[in-house]
C-alpha cells in the first residue's frame, strides 16, 4: 500500500463548466500521458421534465481541437430524470490510438434544448509513477 496522498494518484478536472446550451464542448483535450485510465462524469439539470442527453469522447495529439477523432460514438443516456441526471464513462488510456500519438481526451455533450444545464468533471488516475 502507497503511503502517497489521494491527491497525488489523482487529478479531477471539470472539462464542461455548468452551462445552459444545447451542446457544450470541453475547450480543450485533456493530457492523458502518465495516466493508465480515467473516468469523465457528465451531469444534466433541467426543471422541466425529462430529457433526453448524450456525451461524445474524442482524442487528440495535443490539447487542440484541431488535433481530434471520435474515439468512441457518442453514449446516449436517453431520459434523463427531470432534476438532475448523472453517467460515468470509464476511458481506458490503451485504448487510445497510441501508435498515432493520440494522448489527449476531449469531451462534446447535447442536450434537447438550451434550458437544460449541464457540466461535466474529468477523473484521471492510475497514475504510472508515483511521486518521489
């Protein structure tokens, strides 16, 4: 067992800031490199009934959008209760295309309409090393 601190084998990142629009992209791709996995949470809030939401993961050479290909199609959660909806999506980093240079993840959300809010948070972990 590591005597490191949580912090430190972790890093949480909030990719999509709460927002209220129909689509929101995270604004850049995340550094995935000494990482082996991470999981990205998207939350949808709206007040007004259910909604149906999806969240689509791409990858990239860099932390430029420019850079970036699906690295899986979007997941659609269907209804999302009224008041708020939360999915987890595990990304395995060796599932990335490696052989390209593709280390970066980015994230793209929508939404039925631009009265639902929504935000997404970034958990990577499985650090490769530890701090000294």
């Amino acid at each position: 067992m590591s005597n490191s601190k949580l912090t430190e084998r972790l890093s949480l990142d909030t990719v999509i800031n709460p927002t209220a629009v129909v689509t929101a992209s995270s604004s850049i791709l995340w550094d995935m490199t000494g990482y082996e996995r991470a999981t990205v949470r998207a939350v949808f809030m709206n007040g007004a009934g259910a909604h149906t939401a999806s969240l689509s993961i791409y990858q990239g050479t860099n932390s430029l959008w420019a850079s970036a290909k699906a690295y899986q199609a979007a997941t659609a959660f269907g209804a999302v209760a009224s008041t708020l909806g939360a999915r987890e999506v595990d990304i395995q980093v060796t599932d990335l295309d490696n052989n390209s240079d593709y280390t970066h993840i980015g994230f793209y959300m929508a939404v039925e309409n631009a009265t639902y809010v929504n935000e997404a948070t970034l958990v990577r972990g499985d650090k490769k090393y530890e701090p000294a």
